[in-house]
C-alpha cells in the first residue's frame, strides 16, 4: 500500500509544540502529532505533510522550531 499523505488540523501546542510566545515550556515542547508524524514519514508510513492553522500567522516561527531542537529530532527528516 501507498503510504498516505496527512493533513494535520491546527498549528498549536500539541501539534507543533509551539504556542504564541514562542516554544512550549511543557512536556509537549516539540508537540506530539508533528514529531510522531515526521517520525512515520522516516519509516515511509507516511507520505506527505501537511498543516492548516486559522490563519498561518504562526508558520514563519513553526519553521524555525525544528532548527532549534537539535538532536531531538534530527534524523526526522522534516
């Protein structure tokens, strides 16, 4: 079976593991749905990504947050 492309509905906390200040200071700091997602693309689960939010004001700094995790999620491939 092909694997299937994943939309991901909304941009916050548990999804990204970014809230509107910047990064979560809870257990979810690299967000849950996202990291387990990237992680089932690696295995070739997954296909493609995708993200909606309400208005995509919070993209630019998501699209910094992976940068910032290092080794937590470097052979992700995201």
């Amino acid at each position: 079976m092909e694997p299937l492309n994943v939309l991901m509905v909304g941009t916050g906390e548990y999804t990204t593991g970014f809230v509107g200040t910047g990064g979560s200071q809870s257990d979810k700091k690299v967000g849950v749905v996202g990291l387990s997602m990237f992680d089932l693309r690696r295995r070739g689960k997954v296909g493609k990504l995708a993200m909606v939010g309400v208005n995509g004001s919070k993209y630019p700094a998501i699209r910094k947050a992976p940068r910032q995790l290092g080794p937590t999620i470097r052979d992700s491939a995201i």
